[in-house]
C-alpha cells in the first residue's frame, strides 16, 4: 500500500509538469514514471526500513527453526553414536 502511494503521489506531481513542457505525452510519461519510480524506491527504502527488518528476522526465525532437530531425531543421532562406538 505504502510503496504504491510513494509512486503515484510523485507520478501524479510530475506527470503535469512534464506535459508543460511541451514534449511528447508518451515521454513525458514515460521520465514521470521513471523519476517516480526511483523516488518511490528512495522513500521505501528509507521510511519502510523498520517492516523490511521485521521480515527479515522472521525469515531467519524460520531457517533456524526449519534446521533444528526435533526430540526424536536427536535420540536416532545419539543411539547411532553410541552403536558406532
């Protein structure tokens, strides 16, 4: 939602004032765009850091989690340590 807000807002700014320059509508809009996008990406980069961080640790949560063995595998490494012994 935010990161679509941080495109269009811009978008809608410069799109009017690329027109008032006269050049062709279809590269107005296109550098509208394309200087919305970058400030679009600026912005989420700057103002979403805290969400990007959250996910972050959760997607690392989830690796840890998804390596850890469980009370059964533990006891089949242990029963197989001892019986190579």
């Amino acid at each position: 939602m935010w990161r679509i807000l941080f495109f269009v807002i811009p978008f809608a700014g410069l799109l009017p004032l690329a027109l008032s320059t006269n050049m062709d509508p279809f590269l107005a809009g296109l550098i509208s765009a394309a200087m919305a996008s970058l400030l679009a990406l600026a912005l989420s980069f700057l103002v979403l850091s805290g969400r990007r961080q959250a996910v972050a640790n959760q997607l690392a949560a989830a690796r840890v989690a998804k390596h850890q063995k469980n009370v059964d595998e533990s006891h089949e490494d242990d029963v197989l340590d001892a019986s190579s012994r």
